[in-house]
C-alpha cells in the first residue's frame, strides 16, 4: 500500500511502515526513562482525577429543597465541606446516583436519577427529584428528616441510559410515567443549554392532572427551544381540565401520531406497571430492538408476580448462610424477596447500586442452593451463570442457600 493523503489533508501511511513503526518504541521508551529524575512522583494527579471522575462514595449535603407536587420534591445536593468531597463527578444525562441511607438502624441503598443537567454538575450541585411511595420504606423517612444541611452519602453517576452516538438516532423519543421523567428533564435542559444537539419529544403520562412533574418548566424549554423540545402530556384521569394535552394510555397509535417511527430511538422510564403496558404496544410497532433502550426496571417487591416463578413456593421462608467481609451469619429470606433484601433486613449492609440486576455491583457467589432470577432483568454474562455468580438484587431463593458475598466499601 503507498503512502496516499485523505481530503482531510491527514497521512494515512502503509500497513507495513504502520508496523514497523512499533519496533522503534522500545528506544524511544528507553531514552525518556533515562532522561527522567530519579526523584519519586509525590503526587499522582491521574488517579486524583480518576477518583473524581469514577468515586467510590461522594459525601453530599441538602442545600434546598423544592415542593414539585402534592407528592414529589426536588433535592439540591452539593458537596459536603466537612468531608473529602470537594467537587461533583460529572455525569452523562440520564444517569442516577445511589444513595446510602440508614434507616431505624437498617443500611439500604436506592438510586435515584439525577433530575439537573451536567452543566449544573460544574456549577457545584445535583438535582434528584423523588416521589412519596404509599407505605414507602425510605421516602417516608426522607419525608420526616431530611431538611436543608441533612448530609446524605451516594454513589458516582451510574448507568447506561443516555444519549450515545452513532447507536443512537438524533431524533429521540422519550416515553416516561410518573417520576420517570427526570432523565428526560435531565436530557431537555442539556440540550437547552446546547451541549447535547439532538431534539427530544417527551411523550409524559400521568394519572392526576395537578400531580405531573416540572409541567411548567418543560412547556418553557419547549418554547425556547422549538425545534428541539416538544412535550406532550398523557392523562388518564377521569376529569381533564389542562388544555393541549392527550388523554388516556400512551399507546401505538398515540406514538405514531407524534414520531417519525424510522427515524427515531425511543428511550422509555417509568414505573413498572408502565414498562409492561409500553413493552406491547412499542411490539405493535416494529421497532427494531437496538433503537429500544430502556432504564433499570427497578426492584420486584413480590417475586410471585413474575413469569415462571413456583407458585408452590410463594409462602416459603429459607435460611440463607451469608459469608461476608470474614464473617459468615445464617438468616432467613422470603422465597418472595430479593436476596439483597432479605440481607438488609439482617443489618449485614450488603453492596449495591441499581437493586435491578443490570449493573452486576452486587454479584456474588452461589456455593449452593436453588434460586429464581427475574426474567425480565437476567442481565448476567454466560460465564456467570456458567460458574454460579448471582446478583442479589434480582435473585430469589427457592431452597437454603450458602452465598458468598463481597463486602461494601
């Protein structure tokens, strides 16, 4: 092959000169060792930056708080000057952060998406926005403690739902439900503050009219931005009052009527219920699967709801030998909870992050017993099944079981 010049003006050499390239590596290695000091590197700014981008904990505080709705706040975290974290890992849009939070004496862990935008990442804080579960176990005690100066620890951003060239097309869709939709105000006011050049139609469902979540801010990212933004909303309650909005299910013909359906990658986040509901109506559409992506399904509360699971089996309670951290406790666990709960539930403050099974966090190892894995969020490799590794977050028990498990840090 000779030598020829792109229209860019770069020079592409030969394979053969390419290769031969490599051989003279070793010398010129060898010459800067030899002109470098021998004085040992005191500070190493690689893995400080690396510890900045990728932490193992971030150590945040509550700057404000934010009423959304009757039934959701907005959190402002920042760092905590009392701790080591001094500035925020930036994040791509659509990612969440996991929170770790002791309750009554009980480590647990929930993610939650970061509802800001990277750029408010630079300016020194995060944006979660949450919403009250019914009987919810963590969101009623954020209701009752946390208050501006709370310190609150998390996890760095985390995830794979967000935006990706050339996987993903410039047009995107985003079908969300409920409090789904914090990526995607996450996504729209990244392309408002024009780091993101795609254009976004949010197609929101909600079951109550004065409970849909930064309504008024998405209608004005919509009107200064509109060629880029466009929001729609879906209600399904009885009584509608709010003007230009959709009512009933966010169904196949609704999708078709707002998107171009060969040009567009629809990304979905919502509750569950949601997830079920859109999986067979985006089926009616033939969409094809790499233009599908979809957050973390979330954690099952009741495993017998699922496809394939022993019905036989629903009101069993196993003894679980947990080995973890040098230690090694014996607890029970409801065939019907998650093994990652049923060890929160005993204190030992198992790892995890996205309590979905996509992440891996929480893998660990099955020396023996029988288990039943979500179907509908088996994310582990072949090797993994093949040599026994389980993630708890989504694994059942279906007999006694002894388990390995790596130990938080």
């Amino acid at each position: 092959m000779t030598e020829e010049k792109s229209e860019l003006n770069v020079k592409i050499k030969g394979k053969i000169r390419d290769l031969l390239a490599f051989s003279k590596l070793t010398k010129k290695r060898k010459k800067k060792i030899d002109k470098a000091p021998a004085e040992p590197i005191k500070k190493d700014p690689i893995n400080s930056l690396a510890q900045e981008i990728h932490p193992d904990y971030q150590y945040l505080k509550i700057d404000k708080i934010k009423e959304e709705t009757k039934s959701s706040k907005t959190f402002t975290l920042v760092p905590d000057a009392d701790s080591e974290t001094t500035v925020l890992s930036n994040f791509r849009a659509g990612q969440y952060i996991s929170l770790n939070v002791n309750v009554n004496g009980y480590d647990i862990t929930r993610p939650y998406t970061i509802s800001s935008s990277p750029t408010d990442a630079l300016q020194g804080f995060y944006e979660i926005t949450i919403r009250k579960e019914e009987n919810g176990f963590l969101t009623n005690h954020i209701w009752e403690n946390w208050k501006q100066g709370t310190k609150v620890i998390s996890s760095g951003p985390q995830g794979f739902f967000y935006y990706q060239p050339p996987r993903d097309t410039q047009q995107l869709v985003g079908i969300a439900g409920g409090s789904g939709i914090t990526a995607f105000r996450s996504i729209a006011r990244e392309i408002a503050d024009g780091k993101l050049d795609i254009n976004l139609t949010i197609l929101y469902g909600c079951s109550e009219e004065d409970d849909i979540i930064f309504y008024d801010e998405l209608k004005e990212l919509e009107k200064a931005n509109p060629k880029k933004i466009k929001l729609v909303v879906v209600l399904s309650c009885e009584e509608v009052t709010l003007k230009g909005c959709e009512t009933g299910f966010i169904t196949s013909d609704l999708i078709e009527k707002y998107v171009d359906l060969d040009k567009s990658t629809f990304f979905i986040c919502g509750p569950q219920v949601m997830y079920d509901f859109i999986d067979e109506e985006i089926e009616k559409l033939n969409i094809p699967k790499e233009r599908i992506r979809k957050e973390v399904y979330g954690e099952i509360k009741d495993a017998s709801t699922l496809p394939g699971f022993p019905k036989e089996k629903a009101e069993k309670v196993y003894k679980i030998k947990v080995k973890i951290g040098g230690e090694t406790k014996e607890i029970p666990a409801k065939a019907t909870e998650s093994i990652l709960v049923s060890m929160e539930r005993a204190k030992l403050a198992p790892p995890s992050l996205c309590r979905s099974g996509e992440c891996g966090f929480c893998r660990s190892y099955l020396i023996s017993g029988d288990i039943f894995v979500n179907p509908k969020t088996e994310a582990r490799r072949e090797a993994e099944k093949q040599f026994n590794f389980i993630h708890p977050c989504s694994s059942y028990p279906l007999s006694d079981l002894e388990i390995a498990v790596p130990r938080a840090k």
